[in-house]
C-alpha cells in the first residue's frame, strides 16, 4: 500500500474509531476490501464475513458510515491542529514507519508526530 492521502486517513481513523475495532481488524477488513472506503460502504453480509467481524461490529462500521459527516467535521480539526504544529501521521503502510515497531505483537496501525521523526 502506498502512502495514504488525506480522505484515506480520514477513513481509516473512523475506522478506527469503532469500538471494537483495532489494528488485527484493521488488517483483516484491508486484506478482504484492499481500501478504507469500501470496507465503509459495504454491506452487513459482506462486512460479516471478514475474519472476527461479527454482526454487531459489521453494524458499528454501516453506522460510522451513516454518521460520517460529523465523524469527519472532527476529525479534520484534529489533523489541522497537528499539522499546524508541523506535525505529521505516518500509519504501518508508510516507508518512515520504524521497522522496529513493526515486529511487535499488535502494532499501532497510526503514529501521530510532531518534528523530526
């Protein structure tokens, strides 16, 4: 996966923002969709029967979808907020991403940061 653009990680982060929903699940809903904005706009059957989505989850992620505009007013707040700090996200997919996070059990899937990295 090349680097994420800006709806993508707005993407990812209501993803991520569904209880329930980790890096593991992350990952499985990625391998089955191969991006963020159709794991979104899938439907309960589909969602269902990616590994460790059960139906309440797969109802969790239709429901972020429907409720996406607010999701989205507030996440782009806070990506402004960190990016006038001259920050940066750099998510698993990303060349800086440091190898040696990668190796552990359960890596974070988003690295927010600020200067030099």
């Amino acid at each position: 996966m090349t680097k994420l653009s800006y709806e993508q990680l707005i993407d990812l982060q209501i993803l991520l923002s569904i209880d329930g929903i980790g890096p593991v699940k992350i990952k499985h809903l990625i391998h089955k969709f191969k991006k963020f904005e159709t794991i979104l706009s899938s439907d309960l059957q589909t969602l269902s029967q990616v590994e460790g989505i059960n139906v309440n989850l797969a109802k969790r992620i239709i429901n972020a979808q429907r409720e996406r505009v607010s999701s989205e007013s507030e996440i782009k707040k806070r990506f402004d907020k960190l990016f006038k700090m001259n920050g940066q996200i750099i998510t698993i997919w990303d060349s800086e991403y440091p190898q040696i996070l990668k190796k552990i059990y359960d890596p974070p899937i988003i690295l927010y940061t600020i200067g030099k990295f």
